[in-house]
C-alpha cells in the first residue's frame, strides 16, 4: 500500500515529542479498554463482559501459541518474552490435546526420523513388530496447517 504525500507532509508536520508519532502506554489502552467493555455491557445488557481482562487476550493467546507449537516451552516463552520458565509453564498445562486431534505416524529409518523431528512430530512410542521396530511418532492436526507458514 502506498502512502500518499500529503499524509506523509501531515505526519511530518507533527511535534516530534516523542520517537512515536502516537504514543501510548499501557495503562491508557487499559483505561480504553474499562471504557469500552462498560459501554458494551450496557449496551447489551450484558453483565458478564465487565468480567472480561484485558490480560485474558494474553493468556488465551499463550495457550494458543502453545497449541500451535505442540507445547514447546522455549518458543511460548521467547515469544511471551517470559523470563523465568515458570512463568510459561501455566499455558502448556492448559492445552488439552484429545486422541482424534493428531495425525500420527510410525517411521523406521534415521533419516525419517530426523524428517519428522523437523516438522514438528513428537515420538511418543516405540513398537517391535516382527523384528523391525517402528518408532511411533504425533503431532496436532491444526498444527499440520501451519507448515507451509512461515
């Protein structure tokens, strides 16, 4: 999208008060945010939205990124900029995977085993059939989606 030169003439024109041309801090979007949800709640009717946090966005969309990554903990954490493990261990305890929501697979050779380990499969047994044994290997399949993303 281009931007056109007279709004870049107008946003020059602003004071250069701060490095932002709007800034904000976090207790404004959070006094935005009271304002918001009580007119909604009364516009509605609806009691329960005065119930809804701001920090509940955070948590739902740790729990999703979470979700997303198969549980794993460094990624929620680096990307919640969490500092202590801790910390991003309540977001992995909330996801609650069931039997039909992962796509599974058993494989046999190293090099296998080293693709499926890349793409975000998780081992979770290791089976003797015959003699050979299959290495048994699950991941989400919302997470399948994700693959070509990046």
């Amino acid at each position: 999208m281009e931007v056109s030169n007279k709004l870049l003439s107008m946003l020059s024109a602003l004071p250069k008060v701060h490095e932002r041309i709007f800034p904000t801090t976090y207790e404004s979007v959070a006094n935005a945010f009271r304002v918001l949800k009580k007119r909604l709640a009364e516009t509605q009717k609806n009691p329960r939205l005065l119930a809804v946090e701001l920090r509940g966005f955070r948590h739902w969309g740790g729990t999703q990124i979470a979700y997303y990554t198969n549980g794993n903990v460094l990624t929620v954490k680096k990307l919640l900029r969490h500092k202590a493990i801790k910390s991003t261990m309540k977001y992995i305890g909330k996801i609650n995977f069931k039997n039909d929501q992962f796509e599974t697979t058993a494989v046999t050779t190293k090099e296998e085993i080293l693709a499926l380990g890349s793409t975000g499969w998780v081992k979770y047994d290791e089976v003797s059939i015959n003699g050979q044994i299959f290495h048994c290997y699950k991941k989400p399949k919302r997470f399948s989606n994700l693959q070509g993303a990046t």
